[in-house]
C-alpha cells in the first residue's frame, strides 16, 4: 500500500521549514485533529518532526497507541524518509 503525503492549505515547502502550526495543519489534514494538539503541546515544528524516532512518537506525546502508530508509520517515516532522500540529490 503505498502512502501519498499530504498537502494541506498552508503546509509548503519542505517539512525542514515548517512552523509549529505547519505541523498542525498537516496532522489536522491527515486526519488526526486531536492528536495534532500535542503537536502544538510539545511545540514540534518540521526539523523537530523530522528528527522524531518510533518512541518519541508513541510515549512522547502521550498518545492512543493505534493513532500514534499511524502517525509515526504512514506520515513521519514517509516525510523523513521523502525529505532525506531528496537531500542526497
């Protein structure tokens, strides 16, 4: 299955460069409205997001096990690994 980002209003650019709220909106987008919240909490911005790891995602932000695997799975590991392959270019 493959997974396509996604772009919401407001989210351009390369992850590295987005705000707090960049990250927000795009959870918000994603589908994960309350999740996104403790995004805002933790104020994590993109390098922040982009530097997460598997247990920062699941025990960090305090979250529901299911949608913090679905966030970590589907949307942190594909912008990371999207943004770091397109650093090697």
């Amino acid at each position: 299955m493959r997974t396509k980002i996604i772009k919401s209003e407001g989210v351009n650019g390369s992850p590295v460069n987005w705000t707090v709220s960049d990250v927000v909106s795009y959870f918000t987008a994603a589908g994960f409205p309350e999740q996104a919240a403790a995004f805002r909490t933790q104020e994590i911005d993109g390098k922040s997001l982009l530097l997460m790891q598997r247990n920062d995602v699941l025990t960090g932000l305090s979250i529901r096990l299911g949608p913090a695997l679905k966030i970590y799975e589907r949307h942190v590991k594909v912008l990371q690994k999207t943004h770091f392959e397109d650093d090697d270019c």
